[in-house]
C-alpha cells in the first residue's frame, strides 16, 4: 500500500509540473493573440478594397495580362499551404493539411498536376513523411509574419506563374504552373477558425464579402502612362498583399488554437491532479486502517493468549 501510496504523490507532482507548463503556454498565447489579432482586423479592409478594386480593374478593362489571363487548357496548379511551426495547438494544423488533401483530389480530379508551396514546419514534416515532393518550403515565421517574408514566398510563386514552360530560355520551366491556390486558416473568432481555399492567380471576378453589389458604381480609372503598366506594377503587389493577409488570418488562428488547446490541457491536468489526490488520499485511509486493523489483533492476540495463561 505504501508503494501504491508513493506512486500516486510521483503522478501528482509530475501532473502539477505539466500544468504548470501548459499554464505557461496558454498564457503566452494569450498575450500574443491580441496583437496577432489586430493586425489580421487592421489588414481586412485593406486586402478587401485591394482585391475589389483590381477585380474590377481587371474585369472591365481590355487590357490583357499575364496574372488575370485563364489558360485555355490548365494542366498545372500551384497549391501554398499555411500551416504552423509549432504543435500544441488543437486541430489547427491537421485541419489545415485535410483542406489541402481535398483541394488537391478536386484539382486532380480536374486532370491537373500539383506543385505544392509549404508554410510551416508541420506542414513540412506532413509531406514529408508520406513522400510528397515540395517545391519549395518556408519556416520560422507562422506566429509573426512579415511583409518581406510574404513578399519572398509571393515572388516565387509569381516567378512560376510567369514561367513558359515551352521556352527554353526559362530558368525553371519545370515549375511552370497555370493556377495558384492558397489553403489557410481564416480567423473568425476567438472560438471559430476555420480553413479556407482562395484561387489567387489568374485573378478572378471576386464572389463573397469582396463581389461589388449590382447597385454600386465602379470606379472609372485613368492610367498614367498606360494600363499595361499599372497593371504590372500592381499586380504583384496584390499578390504580395493577399498572401501576407493570408499569414496574418492564420497566425491569428493558430495562437487562438493554442491558447483554447492550452486552456483544455490546464483544466484535464486539474482533474487528474483532484483524482490522484482523492485515490492517494484513499490508499493511505486504507493504509492507516489496515494498520489499526493489525495493531487491535495483535493487541487481543496477546490478550487471549494472557488469558489463557493464567
């Protein structure tokens, strides 16, 4: 019973120094969520009217461009997934990976090949794993994003967008895609993040929140020198944009995840702490009674067998 006794004080001290820990870490998140959260508020109305206005740039003007002109017969489509460099956080990153296993059966199904862009060092490792080549991977920076780092992955992907894969003259022709997908995490609420699909390339007449109303007048633009050039300079830089929005949404996500994922693990480590206490505390009563039970026999043994003697 005294070993029995031992081994349930080690699970509860072992239990209290895990709660501490994921004590610490919900805290973390906590401190950091807020930040990430306001940056992903103050960069929608941004990304929104950027993407409403180069839609309707882009679907009411006749100027024909590399980044908005659909290819008669795609055979291949790029796919960036946004995952975390981090576990510890629920379901986030899991979540994340089904949504790009399903958007590359749909796009498989459509009889395109698949390049794959990686975020995160779990969604490096999920590839990796299974044996899934990756073009090209980014780490390091999925709680705090900035906007050279979006600006690097967003070159990359326009690079390959850009490419001709019948020129011979083309640094990578290999990697010549004809579509571009993002897969992130969207922050909704504290409580709510889901993952979503956007098709960033060629650009596409907005659906959703971003759709302009039938009502609405659409701007009439005035290019300086001409439109070619306003769209080449704007473009990527639309690109960039929504990429890093994308970053931001899912940082967001991810620390709100973590924090709800750490909040569950601090309560579960409370539980188990009050039922090792209460069957410690019910091994030595059991103890101290069995104790009892052996001191009063042995005091009437010896009192029969006094008894007895005389």
């Amino acid at each position: 019973m005294a070993v029995s006794l031992r081994e349930y004080r080690a699970k509860i001290k072992s239990t209290q120094s895990m709660k501490k820990i994921t004590r610490a870490m919900e805290l973390i998140a906590a401190s950091r969520i807020i930040k990430a959260q306001q940056a992903a508020a103050a960069a929608t109305p941004y990304a929104r009217e950027l993407t409403r206005a180069v839609s309707a740039l882009a679907t009411y003007s006749n100027v024909d461009h590399p980044l908005t002109t659909e290819a008669e017969d795609p055979k291949r489509a790029a796919v960036l997934v946004i995952a975390s460099d981090r576990g510890l956080a629920g379901a986030y990153a899991s979540s994340a990976l089904k949504e790009a296993e399903r958007l590359c059966e749909k796009l498989r199904a459509e009889g395109k090949e698949i390049d794959l862009y990686v975020s995160g060092r779990k969604a490096v490792a999920y590839y990796t794993f299974r044996g899934r080549s990756v073009v090209e991977s980014w780490t390091g920076f999925s709680e705090r994003p900035t906007y050279e780092e979006a600006r690097e992955i967003g070159n990359t992907l326009v690079e390959a967008f850009n490419t001709d894969a019948d020129d011979p003259e083309a640094e990578h022709p290999e990697r010549a895609v004809d579509e571009l997908h993002i897969v992130f995490t969207r922050f909704r609420s504290m409580l709510t993040q889901t993952p979503d699909v956007i098709r960033l390339l060629p650009l596409e007449v907005v659906e959703g929140e971003e759709r302009p109303e039938e009502s609405e007048v659409l701007p009439l633009y005035e290019f300086e020198p001409n439109a070619a050039e306003v769209l080449d300079a704007l473009l990527p830089r639309y690109v960039h944009s929504r990429i890093y929005f994308c970053l931001l949404q899912a940082a967001a996500s991810e620390l709100a995840a973590r924090q709800r994922a750490m909040k569950a693990a601090t309560d579960n480590a409370e539980d188990l702490i009050q039922k090792y206490t209460r069957i410690a505390n019910q091994a030595r009563q059991a103890g101290i009674t069995q104790e009892i039970s052996e001191i009063v026999g042995g005091a009437n043994a010896l009192a029969d067998a006094t008894a007895g003697s005389e």
